[in-house]
C-alpha cells in the first residue's frame, strides 16, 4: 500500500511550557531562533524520510508564542531554499484576510523559487483577533464555534473565501484577466494607462481608449495550475467538504471520531461523483493527526504531553476544538487533557507496536492515502519528534505493508530546461 505524509508545524517558540507561562514567549528572539532550528531539522529529516509535503500555518498578534506562524509562505519559501524534493505548502493561508492578488503572486513567486514545489492550503478563519483585525478594510470576519454571531458570520466569510479563491485562480490560469465579484473589480474601472510599451508588449491589456481593460501577475506559476494541488485544512464543514469536492480540491479532515470522519469522506465522494470525479471511497481527502513513536509507552506519553498535548490543552479549548472529538450524542463538557486526545483518536501515540495497530486501524476505518501528523515543533523535545518520525517510517510502516508516496509536480507545458539552481552552479 502507498500512503503519502505531510508534515504539519505551526511552528510555536522553542520553548518549554513552563517558558510559555511566563508570558510573551512569542517576542523572545531567543525563542523564535531555537524553533526554526527545530524545525530545519524536521525539514531536513522528513525530506530524507520520504514525506510528500511540510506546511505552515497562518496566525498573527501570537505574542503568546504558541502558534508563531504568522507568514507561511514566508516560512515556506524558507524551507524551500533548505530542501530540494519535498513540496511546500500551507494549512493555510486565510483567505477571507488576505488580499488575493498579492497572495497570488506570492504563491507563485513560491512556486519558481521552490522549482515547481509549492502547494496551496487556504483557510477561512477561526482567530477573531487576526481576521478582524487584518482582514477590516475587506470587513472579513471570524468563524468558529464559539462565535456567538456564528450563522451571518459564516456567511460573509465563506462569500470572501469563494471570490478570494476564483481570483487566485484566474491568476494563476490566465496570462491576463478581469474580475467582476461582490467584492472587488479587477482592475478598477477607468484607471489611465496608455503605455506604449504596453500596447507593444501586453496587448489586450489596455483598450482602444488607453485605460486598463485586464491584468496579470508576473512571474505565473512555474506548474501546470490545474495540476497544483490545492489543500482545504481543519475542516469538519459540510458545506465546505462539499465544495471542496467540486473544486477538486483535497480536504484534510479534523476529527478522528469514526461517525464524524466517515461521515465526511462519504460526503465527500458523494459530491464528487455528482461533480463527475469518480473517486475510490476514501480517497481524495486527508486526516489530521498528531503521531509520536518512542521506544517506550512512556517516552511517548512524556513527548506528547509537552508537545501537542499542551498545546491543544492550553490554547485549542478555548476555539472548542474538542468539539472534534465528541462523539454523536454525547452531552457534557469533554475533558480537555491530553490523555483525551488519545484516548478518542487524534494522537496516535505510544510503541512501534502500539502505534501501528492504531494506525492499521485508522487506514482501515478511513480508506485513506493521505495523513497529516502535526508536529509540535517548539514545545516538544527536538530529539523525541525526530526519533518518532525515524521509527513511524522505519519500524511501524514497514509492518503495515506500507510504503511512502510522492506526488510528483508537472510543470508547464511551455517550460523546458533546467530550473534556477541548475543555472546558477554552471
């Protein structure tokens, strides 16, 4: 069996949770230079195991330091210049913040600096503070669950993220374009640019009376766009899991409960067969999950508790992401500890043994080719997250009969040639 891997880092601050506790973790130059280190040798490693992709998440104002991943194209373009064969991602950039046409062009920037590596993961928003904040001059607004204006909320911010994303994609697709949407006008009407240079070497940029008629980003994508694969994260959302199968787009499913999980990959496969993709049930879509191999049960449990688990306890239940982790019909409050996060699925957690019967259990449930373990590099002790990378590929796949996937970047069909590194070490 193939099953690709992408490795998830928010990144947090190189810190340990009692660090974290003494307030502004994230403003600690210190700190900040400790978790890139942990990440460049989690980059370096899961290049070297095999892993398909590295993403990053997209969170500002975190002077917390628990989610310090405030550019994850930046950061992806960081470990691009690190790495030559995993590609680059993002879970995700925010979409309904962000201004499209600039996010356009970073991606694609991204993508001929990385050589046809980059992938692209968007995102809605859950954060208040960043999405109201950054996002106000578009009057871009938050979704969660905890959101006591939830239903209008959601509304607005899904009519933002939809016409963000067409923009993007006609970027990406389209040497030169016009947009028409609720919310922008590209390029605005009666803009002056009667350039020769223009008219000589752009034509149909500007009409007969000399005003901009379209525009186009430079440089494109360095991959064919239709090929590049774009990823939906953290989703539970019926609406989306639809949309995202219209769009051919992979959704990375955030609850480990069987009922809410296969409910999501059946939704999924449904809708894309009325699209007219005929998928295998399961595939598709990606999990989340938080994986630590040790040698030890409790070398495991000590990694996961000042890892993952102290992140999700101190900062996620405030989001209600153990929502993720109820089962159907279940009242009350859900513990939030770390031993739940085990105990319902998320964290995949213990021996070689151990971890590949939870595992062999989940591929089985899900049908899946693709799984997202979410590194907590910061927190975490570097050496056990790299030990448990090295044994989940090593020791635990091998005994599934399973064996790592890459996918493999088409570029355009104008492009032949090497790429930039190529040119510059003649």
């Amino acid at each position: 069996m193939k099953l690709r891997l992408g490795a998830f880092m928010l990144p947090s601050a190189g810190a340990t949770p009692a660090d974290f506790e003494r307030g502004f973790a994230g403003q600690n130059p210190r700190y900040y230079q400790r978790g890139l280190a942990d990440c460049a040798r989690l980059l370096s490693q899961v290049e070297d195991l095999g892993f398909d992709f590295c993403a990053f998440s997209e969170h500002h104002f975190h002077v917390e330091g628990l989610e310090l991943s405030n550019n994850p194209v930046l950061l992806g373009l960081w470990a691009a210049m690190q790495t030559r064969r995993i590609r680059i991602g993002q879970m995700g950039n925010v979409l309904p913040a962000r201004n499209p046409l600039l996010l356009a062009e970073d991606l694609a920037m991204l993508d001929q600096m990385s050589e046809g590596r980059m992938c692209a993961g968007f995102a809605r928003g859950y954060q208040a503070r960043h999405v109201m904040t950054v996002g106000q001059k578009m009057n871009a607004v938050w979704t969660a669950a905890n959101d006591p204006d939830f239903a209008e909320h959601d509304r607005i911010n899904r009519e933002l993220f939809t016409e963000h994303y067409d923009i993007i994609r006609k970027a990406w697709g389209q040497p030169m374009f016009r947009h028409e949407g609720a919310h922008w006008t590209i390029p605005p009407r009666g803009i002056v640019w009667d350039h020769p240079a223009t008219r000589d070497m752009a034509p149909g940029m500007v009409d007969a009376e000399g005003r901009l008629a379209q525009v186009g980003i430079a440089p494109l994508t360095l991959q064919d766009p239709a090929s590049i694969e774009i990823f939906i994260p953290f989703t539970m959302s019926p609406a989306t899991i639809e949309w995202s199968a219209r769009e051919n787009i992979t959704p990375i499913i955030f609850s480990p409960i069987e009922a809410h999980a296969k409910g999501a990959v059946s939704l999924y496969h449904e809708a894309s067969r009325a699209a007219g993709r005929e998928l295998a049930w399961g595939q598709g879509l990606g999990h989340f999950r938080e994986i630590v191999v040790a040698d030890t049960e409790a070398e495991a449990l000590a990694i996961q508790e000042r890892g993952l688990g102290y992140i999700w306890t101190r900062w996620h239940d405030w989001f209600h992401f153990n929502e993720a982790l109820r089962h159907p019909g279940e009242t009350g409050v859900i513990p939030n500890t770390p031993a739940t996060m085990r105990e319902r699925g998320y964290s995949i957690c213990g021996t070689v043994d151990s971890v590949a019967r939870q595992l062999e259990n989940m591929i089985r449930m899900l049908n899946t080719d693709l799984i997202v373990p979410w590194m907590a590099a910061g927190p975490a002790p570097i050496d056990g997250l790299l030990r448990s990378n090295e044994l989940l590929v090593e020791k635990v796949l091998p005994k599934l009969g399973i064996s790592l996937a890459q996918r493999e970047p088409r570029l355009r069909a104008d492009y032949a040639g090497p790429g930039w590194r190529a040119q510059s070490e003649v």
